[in-house]
C-alpha cells in the first residue's frame, strides 16, 4: 500500500478537517457581514442627520423661521439668545450632535412638547400602519406575480403585469382619495378618516399601560367591537398603501419565478413528467421568494415616505401626519427629530434585511 493509500485509510486530518474548516471559515464570513453591516447603521444615520441639519438651518434659525411675524423683534432676539441660536452653525452642529447621541432631540417649538414624546406618541401609530401595509403587499403582490408567471404571456399575465404599473405609477393620496370615495362615501362600508372611532378611542385610553398599538391593545382589551372597529379604520389607509408596494412586489415575483422554471433542475423534473403546476409550487416559487426579502428594506423606505401622504389623507395620527403639521408651521427641531428616527428605522431595517439574506443565501457574504 502507498503512503497516500495509508494516510488515507488512516485518517487524513487535513481530510477531515477540511468540512469543519469550511464550517469555520462560513461562520467567520457571516460574523464578519453582519459586523460591517451594523456598523454602516452609524456613518448612513450620521450623514442623514447632519443633512437634515443644514437643510434646515439653511432659511435661518428654527425658532425666526417657525415665530418670525408673530413676536416684536426684541422678544424675538430673546428667544433666539435663549436657545443658543445666535452662536456659530458649527458649535450648534456638534451640540445637536450630542444631544442625538443621548437620546435628546429637543422641545418642538410650535406646542412646546418634548420631540422624544411626539416620537414614542406618534411612531406607534406609524409602525402599527407599516406592518398593516406590509400585509396588503404581501397578500396582493405574491400571489398574483404566480399567477402572472403561471399565465405568462397570455392575457391574465397582460392584465397584472398593467395592475403592478398603475399600482407603482399611482399617487398614494390619489389612490387613497379613490378609496375613501368609493368606499367610505359612496359604498358606507368604512370609516373615512382615523385610526378608531371615538367611543373605542376612550375605551383604549383607560387600558393600564397602553401599547400605542391600537389592534394590540384593543386584542388585550378584549372587547370584540374595538377589535372590529380598529381593523375597519385600517383597511383603507392600509391598502392604499400597500399597493405601492404590492406592484414592486408583483413584477419581482413574477419575473423571478419565469427564471427559475427555466433553470436546469427545473428542467430535468419536467422531463421526468413532473407538471406545471407542480413545478411551480414545488421547485420554481420558494426560491423567487428570496429577491423579495432583499428589497423589503428599500420598501420600508417607500413606505415611510408613503406615510406622509398616506397618514394626512386618511388623519391617521402618527409620524407622517405629524411630520406635515411640523413642516407647515416650520417647525424644524420636531422635523428633525423625526427624519432622524425614520433614518434610524430605515437604516436598522435594511440591516436585519441583509442578515436575513446572508442567512438564506450565503453568497450574499462574500
């Protein structure tokens, strides 16, 4: 027997440590993804804080740009003296800087609350309709992209494929304006504007340590009307945001899906007699699935600048309808503040995104 032969038969270690060296060698590829991907959270929030920053203070300080015409002069250079902003942009920069980084982000100049208060106030509401319009996309978009990759090239792929375009291309406060006329004033089946009707607001707000979450603290309360109250005042606000993202979600199926029928292990169960419909549900769906999960951060973007309009067209009371009640009063420290947390959610949403993908594909680490 030769030297290989016998190293062989004995044990090559460099043989059987090669597995657990790759194992190794995943594992430290993935703690280095995930390490540099958490770290890219701090210089994307930085440079979106600090852009916010000038953009605002570029018409002058908050407090002229937010109180100018309503105060005499000399109460005016008071309040400005007061709040430190007649000092220079760069000493102000660093101290608002700091105060970020400690979790203060000032008082709102128009109603003089804490912008940390309007922050948790408000940001549950806003959370609670993401995720419902998450629901929408998901329940819309992914069933009819199969459907449009399982008719494709035939009239009911023709007829999605127009749906995801006018669900991308439509204005949300145009979409949600549609809705509220067809449904809410023609038909009468939903409420027009809110987040609950008042009776079941009084009732939320005498739970002992509300979530802000309506659907979770009517749930805890355990009154079924509030429950169906809630979700009636979410189903419009919920869908008109939804679509935008549906459509995305649509083509992405769609195209993702066409691609994998058309692959080689695809093709090799469809000459073993497999059907179509088969093929679709077993080998062609779940790996289309995997491009949706990589752009779902990019769509909580979407979403969060969807809000806006979403939220002032149905008075939803959360972030974005606060955010536009801030910019008419000009009201730039709450509108800083809130960019700020939006950046921050955008930024941490995108990172557990990535992580998920590394996760499912590992070539995405490398």
């Amino acid at each position: 027997m030769t030297t290989a032969a016998t190293e062989l038969a004995a044990g090559d270690p460099a043989q059987e440590d090669a597995p657990a060296a790759r194992s190794r060698r995943g594992s430290g590829g993935l703690g280095s993804y995930v390490l540099v991907r958490f770290l890219l959270i701090i210089p994307t929030v930085f440079i979106l804080v600090t852009t916010v920053f000038f953009l605002m203070r570029s018409t002058g300080d908050p407090i002229t740009a937010a109180l100018g015409g309503r105060l005499t002069a000399e109460e005016l250079a008071q309040r400005v003296s007061e709040a430190g902003y007649d000092r220079p942009l760069f000493v102000q920069y660093l101290e608002y800087l700091g105060n970020v980084f400690t979790g203060d982000f000032g008082t709102t100049l128009s109603d003089r609350r804490p912008v940390t208060e309007v922050l948790t106030t408000f940001g549950t509401a806003t959370l609670e309709l993401a995720v419902y319009a998450l629901v929408v996309a998901f329940a819309v978009g992914i069933p009819l992209g199969r459907l449009a990759a399982y008719a494709r090239d035939r009239w009911p792929d023709a007829v999605l494929r127009v749906f995801a375009i006018l669900c991308y291309a439509t204005p949300v406060f145009f979409a949600g304006l549609v809705l509220k006329l067809v449904f809410a004033s023609g038909l009468g089946w939903l409420p027009v504007a809110g987040r609950a009707s008042t009776r079941a607001e009084i009732e939320l707000q005498f739970l002992d340590d509300p979530t802000g979450i309506y659907l979770v603290d009517a749930l805890r309360l355990g009154d079924s009307e509030v429950v169906l109250d809630v979700l009636e005042h979410a189903v419009l606000p919920a869908v008109a945001l939804g679509l935008l993202t549906a459509g995305v979600f649509l083509r992405l199926v769609r195209t993702n899906v066409i691609g994998t029928l058309g692959t080689g292990y695809v093709e090799a169960a469809r000459s073993r007699g497999v059907a179509e419909r088969r093929l679709l549900r077993k080998h062609a769906y779940r790996p289309a699935l995997i491009p949706i999960i990589t752009v779902i951060g990019l769509q909580v973007a979407l979403l969060m600048g969807g809000a806006v309009l979403t939220e002032t067209t149905f008075e939803w009371k959360g972030l974005g309808f606060q955010l536009a009640q801030y910019l008419q009063a000009r009201d730039f420290v709450a509108v800083q503040g809130i960019v700020a947390l939006l950046a921050v959610i955008v930024a941490v949403t995108n990172f557990v995104v990535d992580v998920i993908a590394a996760l499912i594909d590992p070539r995405v680490r490398y």
